[in-house]
C-alpha cells in the first residue's frame, strides 16, 4: 500500500494513527538531533519528523533531495509548534519507515509560490511547474468549473454531443490549421475553429439543445487571451430567439458565479448595443468596473480657429476625478502613451479644473476661460478634475479613447479584481467594410441571422443593418458571444452574395449545410463561450496561458516538446509534399 491519507487531509483526529503517505519531498531541515522534511502531493503538505533515536532512518533522511519521491509509514502526534499557515498544520507523523520510491535530480527552478524560473524556463519544464500549488489551483479550479458548466446543461435539458476534428476547410475570420490527407492525395482537412456548421447541421437533425466542451484551432498572433488551441463551451438551442438564449446563458453565468465564487447576482444582468459600447467607451468589451464615460465634443470645440479640432470627424474626451495636480511630467506620459502606435493618436489636449474654479489647458491660445467651462459642464466636471480629449477619424479616435480610459483607470487604481461588472452587448452591425477588399465582409460569421425588422436594408442599405449577436463581456474580456442563425434560405443566399461569395463558392463551401437547409431548418441559435476565458477571470489572471495544462508560448511553439518540428522525407513523401525554403 503507498498511501493510506493523502498529504494534505490529516488533522487533530488522525493524533495516535499509524499512516502512511507518498509523494514529493519539498523541504528538507536539519537541526541537529531531529530532521523535518516536508511531503507534498496534489492535496497538500504533511510535516514528517526524523527523531535520531532511530539513527539509520535519521542518516537516511538526510541523504533525501528536493523531489525525491518518498513512502513513509508513522504515527500522528500533535504538533508542538503549530503551524496556522498549513491545514495540516497542528499535527506531524514520526517516521518509522521510510522508502525512496525515486530519486530526483536538482530542479532547474524552486517548486515553490515565489519562484526562481522566468517563463521560459517553467515552460521547457512544465511538469515541473505544474507542481508549484498556484499553478495547480487553476486546473482543479477549471475542472471544478467545466463540472458545472455540465451539470447546468444537463439540468437544462442539453445533450453533450461530440463533432469532428477533421474537417472541411471554411472561412471564419482566421486562419485555418490544415493538415495533409495522405489517402487523398493533394487534399487537406482543416482543424475546426469552432463546430459552427456541424452544431447547425444537429439542429436540423433535431437535436434541440445541444452542448460540447471542445478544442478549437485558430492560426492567429498570439496575445494574452489567445492561444492556438483553445477550449469553448459550445452550445446550440432550436426555437429559440435572442431573449430566450441570453436568459439561458445568464443562467449558466450567475451558476458559475455562485457555485464556484459564492458571488449571487439577483438582478439581471445590464445590456447594451453595440453602438452605445463604442460611443461611450470605445470598445465592443467594455469595462464597467469604472464609469469615465466619453463625451463628445465635437460641437462645441469647434469655430475656435484651433485647426486640429476644426478638420476633426470627431473630438471626444475623458474627465479624470481629482487628477487637475498632474504635473508636467505626468501630462507628457500621457501623450507618449497615446502616440504609441498601438494606440494610434496623434496627440493630446488637456484641461485642468483648478480647485479655485480656473482653467489651464494646452489649448489656451484658441479657448477662453468661458468655453473652456462649457466642456467641463458637458461632463459635469467638477474643480479638481482633468479633461483629456483626442481628435481625428471617429472611429480610430473612439478606439484610441478607449485604450486611455483603461490606462487611466489602471493609474488610479480603479480597476477591483473582486468585482464583477457582466453585460451583454447587443445589436452589433451585421457587415464589416473591408477597405482593401472593398466589399463586405460579415462580423461574426456568415450564418448570423440579420433583425427581422432590418432585412429589407439588405438591397439598400446593408452596411446599417443589424444582427441578432450578442457577447458577454465580464470586466472588459469577451467571455463569450453568439448569435441566432439564419434558417430561411433566401436570406442566406442573399448573405452570401453580399459577402462577395460567387454561387459556385457558396455550394462548394456550405453546399452541405444549403442542402440540409431544405429538409425543414427549425429557427435556432447559440453561443460559445471561452472556458480558458473564464477560469482566467475567477483566477484574477490575464493570461489565459496560465490556465491551461500544456500552452504554447507567444511564438506558438510548445518548448517543452519542441514543437512544431520537421517531419522526415518519408514523411512528406507519403504526403505528397514538398517543403520549400525562403529566398534569403
């Protein structure tokens, strides 16, 4: 037997049991006449004493290293020096046997909360890093999670089903993953971005609420939220409109926040469209942890001879409560933050709401005390404030205003990672205009159903309608988002066609979903939301990298196995490929 307990689960009524535990040695302490070692499994950590009484087993304890994997069989007794820090704190087991099940060598890094490793290097090892007791915390967390993300479904009447891997090659907005068929020769299936068409294709199979908990591949740049394999909680439902999903999967949400966070959220949650999010804050992902909403200016600024705001589509502004004591110095960090290029303004203008009622901006020359006070009342800024407004391209400009508030809030620690701020933001435009390709492009993806009360726009106006999409957004990151689809197949064909997509691409992309389509499509709907997502935001990290088993760094390569690597030439033969190398 290798263990009778696990080493985290002993307490003051094990006191005169004899046990037995297995696992790691984390720590090891000589003091003279008695060694402690410290034994770590999944579940925690038992203090074990060495008592020299017993010499041999003394001398063999301290020939123990870090990692060591160990068994020892003793007797619970109450701890002398109790330890609070450490559930297994008030009791230790006198050893009376001791078996070195495997020896370690020296670990690259300390297996401890403050370690020594960079990323890099907890990377290359992380089956060793994966012993550190944070990173661990966030995998039983994200089982604990998906645990109840099916128990909610279940209860709900869902059906798990599982969907291909390999499959058809389909635009969904990134790039595919592909890979070679060597029984076809020449051809290639694609990794899913997500089940899109095969969810749909079981909603026509009548199959009316459906769920997976799948692996999707998406060859994009990496960032903190992404990765290019990543987990969704996909999930479809029929005769289903916009209210009944978002009731549905608010329902999952404030499931997750009470089972798993013991946060309840009684009111529903705030909903918002997506011209509102952009108006106010410049973003389709708000976070409402914070107000700081946008004013536009653009009104009110203008006539002053002040050329930059005079040729502006658009001057927006922030006000900053009791920031009008920014120095010089501060102000001109604002500017180079905004003139970053990820940020893409040009420049900056402030204005200061002096506590004895005056105003000092960076545009005196062209304002007088009184206009300047029309800008403070349109925020009903107060003295003691700050004003900061950009210019330009409406859009770029919203967006830009949008990346300072976030930068300002982080600079007057606004931003709680104990609170939750949920929303669902509502009615995105259907179509996005691509400059370069000139021509529609959809902003979801090519099945999302346009508002009933915006279809005929689709002949005359397309670019002002509507779709029945939604995204939950927690604190500023997408959870997740959906959308209802279209079922009728004149729309559709009408959507492809606006997308740029010839009748022969459409049957040779979509041919099977058109012609499931004509065996009577019930109207249906769903949402996919990001399980990496989630258990990032109830773990308090950014990076969704943190979260998950075995990630990918930032180039997309896995440094532990090294991987992607070169495959042989018998390799490629089968295949039928040819690799070729880049003009240097």
């Amino acid at each position: 037997m290798y263990r009778t307990h696990n080493c985290g689960e002993l307490r003051n009524e094990n006191i005169g049991q004899t046990v037995v535990l297995s696992g790691w040695v984390q720590k090891i302490r000589n003091l003279g006449g008695m060694t402690f070692v410290d034994i770590r499994d999944r579940y925690g950590i038992s203090q074990l004493v060495f008592d020299d009484k017993n010499q041999n087993l003394c001398d063999k304890a301290r020939e123990l290293g870090r990692e060591y994997v160990i068994k020892i069989q003793g007797k619970v007794i109450e701890r002398s020096n109790k330890n609070s820090k450490m559930p297994t704190g008030d009791i230790e087991i006198i050893v009376e046997e001791l078996t070195v099940l495997n020896k370690s060598e020296i670990p690259p890094f300390t297996i401890e909360e403050n370690t020594d490793g960079g990323d890099e290097l907890r990377m290359k090892y992380r089956y060793l890093d994966l012993r550190r007791d944070s990173v661990k915390k966030n995998l039983i967390l994200r089982h604990k999670m998906a645990h109840e993300v099916r128990n909610y479904l279940d209860e709900n009447n869902f059906i798990e089903i599982e969907t291909p891997i390999l499959i058809k090659s389909t635009p969904e907005g990134a790039r595919d993953f592909v890979v070679p068929s060597r029984m076809n020769k020449g051809e290639f299936y694609a990794l899913p971005q997500s089940p899109q068409v095969f969810k749909q294709l079981l909603m026509i199979s009548g199959f009316d609420r459906y769920y997976q908990i799948v692996k999707c591949f998406r060859d994009e740049d990496l960032r903190a939220d992404r990765q290019p394999e990543f987990t969704q909680i996909d999930c479809e439902m029929s005769f289903a409109e916009q209210e009944d999903i978002l009731n549905m999967f608010e329902g999952l949400a404030k499931h997750l926040f009470k089972n798993i966070k013991g946060v309840d959220f009684n009111d529903e949650f705030l909903r918002m469209t997506w011209a509102d999010a952009m108006k106010y804050y410049g973003s389709d992902k708000p976070d409402l942890r914070f107000e700081m909403k946008f004013v536009d200016l653009s009104e009110i600024v203008k006539g002053n001879n002040f050329k930059i705001f005079d040729e502006a589509e658009y001057v927006g502004a922030i006000c900053a409560e009791s920031c009008a004591s920014y120095s010089r110095k501060q102000l001109d960090a604002l500017t180079d933050f905004v003139r970053r290029p990820q940020v893409g303004a040009k420049g900056l203008v402030y204005v200061k709401y002096n506590e004895d009622g005056t105003f000092k901006s960076s545009v005196d020359k062209f304002y007088s005390q009184e206009d300047l006070k029309k800008w403070a009342d349109a925020f009903s800024a107060k003295p003691g404030d700050l004003l900061l407004i950009l210019s330009g391209n409406r859009n770029e400009t919203l967006t830009s205003l949008g990346q300072l508030r976030l930068e300002m809030a982080n600079r007057l620690n606004l931003i709680n990672n104990n609170k939750f701020a949920p929303l669902w933001v509502v009615d995105f435009p259907l179509f996005e205009w691509n400059e370069e390709a000139k021509r529609y492009t959809a902003m979801h993806h090519p099945f999302t159903s346009p508002k009933e009360e915006d279809i005929d726009m689709l002949d005359t106006n397309p670019g002002d309608v509507r779709a029945n999409a939604y995204d939950l957004v927690i604190n500023g990151v997408e959870i997740g988002g959906g959308s209802i689809r279209i079922h009728d197949n004149d729309v559709q064909q009408k959507m492809f066609k606006l997308l740029g997509f010839s009748k022969e691409a459409a049957d040779s992309q979509f041919g099977f979903l058109m012609n499931a389509f004509k065996y009577g499509a019930p109207p249906h709907g769903g949402a996919a939301f990001g399980l990496d997502r989630w258990v990032a935001l109830f773990s308090g990290l950014e990076s969704i990298r943190d979260v998950i088993a075995f990630p990918k760094n930032n180039a997309g390569r896995d440094v532990m196995i090294d991987s992607p690597s070169i495959i042989s030439d018998e390799q490629l033969k089968e295949l039928n490929l040819k690799v070729t190398k880049e003009p240097s």
